[in-house]
C-alpha cells in the first residue's frame, strides 16, 4: 500500500496485481506476463508475497535505463546468509552507466521486467493452454542445463541473455525473506 501510495505522489501508475493460490510459482510468473503484454505495460515489478522493502525501491528501479534489474533477496538458508544472485565469476562486471552489477541471474522476488524484455521472453518459450483453454507460454521454466537443475528464475534470465537483455542488480538493494 506504502508503496502504490508514494508512486501516485510521485506520477508512476501503480496497479497492483495479485494471484494467489496457485501451486506452481512458474504459471503465476508466465500468466503475470502475458496479463501485462495485453494490456502494453510499460514494466512489470515481481515481489513475491514474503519479501520485505522499502517503497523507494520500486520508483529506483523504474528509473533504471535498463530492460531487466532488481534487487538481491537474502534465501531463507539458517546456516550461511546467501542471496538469490547468479555470477559465474566473482568478478562481477559494473555497468558505468548505471552502477548496476551485470549478472547471471536473478531472483524474481524482486525483479522489474521491461515490455522489451516481457516480450524477448514470450518470444523465446515454449507455447502452451493454461485451464482456460488460452494460448500462454512457458517463460518460468525449472529445467536442466548440462546437467544442473535450473529454477524458474534463473532459466529466465538465460532466455533473456540469448536474446540480448541483460539482467543487471542494484547492489543498494536488498529485500528481506519473510518466514523460515
């Protein structure tokens, strides 16, 4: 609320959606998309039900000239603090531009999406009927890639890298985990 309230304020159009109940995180993300391409959003914020940030944070990545960004999310580990942050390389590359770190992958916990990279991931998955009998596609997929199980998140931002959308984190940012 805190934060749709702050955006009014400032300009930004916020419509919250929501959708729950549904047992597999992947056909709410790729339903979320396909809601937002019809309807020719500019950008799409992901924030999972039991992550904790500030209001800022969702007009601080909207100003980002960037088509993928968020923010790292602590995982709900209790025997070491890690992130839901992919990198190949300890050597994190740094756009000058921006300031972002250029990674791997990122969570979806806190993740803005472009139209363009909404639509590089539509046009990159797999067709499929959701319940209804409509045409959706299988952007959030968990799969294997040489040999390791991949998750939803991560296997979209590898679909984004082959279509040129980087995914870049802001290191100012990082959302709590809510629950054990």
């Amino acid at each position: 609320a805190e934060t749709v309230r702050l955006c009014t304020q400032i300009g930004i159009d916020a419509r919250p959606v929501f959708w729950p109940g549904e047992a597999l995180v992947q056909r709410a993300r790729n339903a979320l998309v396909k809601i937002a391409l019809q309807h020719k959003v500019d950008d799409l914020i992901f924030i999972d039900s039991d992550q904790g940030w500030r209001p800022e944070w969702v007009p601080q990545l909207l100003r980002y000239p960037v088509d993928c960004v968020g923010g790292a999310v602590v995982k709900k580990d209790e025997k070491a603090e890690s992130y839901n942050v992919r990198a190949v390389s300890l050597d994190i590359p740094v756009d000058p531009k921006t300031g972002l770190l250029i990674v791997d992958g990122l969570g979806t916990g806190f993740l803005r999406l472009s139209a363009r990279a909404m639509q590089a991931l539509w046009d990159a998955s797999e067709e499929y009927r959701d319940d209804a009998g409509d045409v959706n596609r299988w952007m959030f997929d968990v799969r294997i890639v040489r040999g390791r199980l991949v998750s939803e998140d991560i296997g979209a931002a590898i679909k984004l890298h082959g279509a040129g959308v980087e995914t870049y984190l802001d290191p100012s940012i990082t959302c709590s985990h809510i629950g054990r």
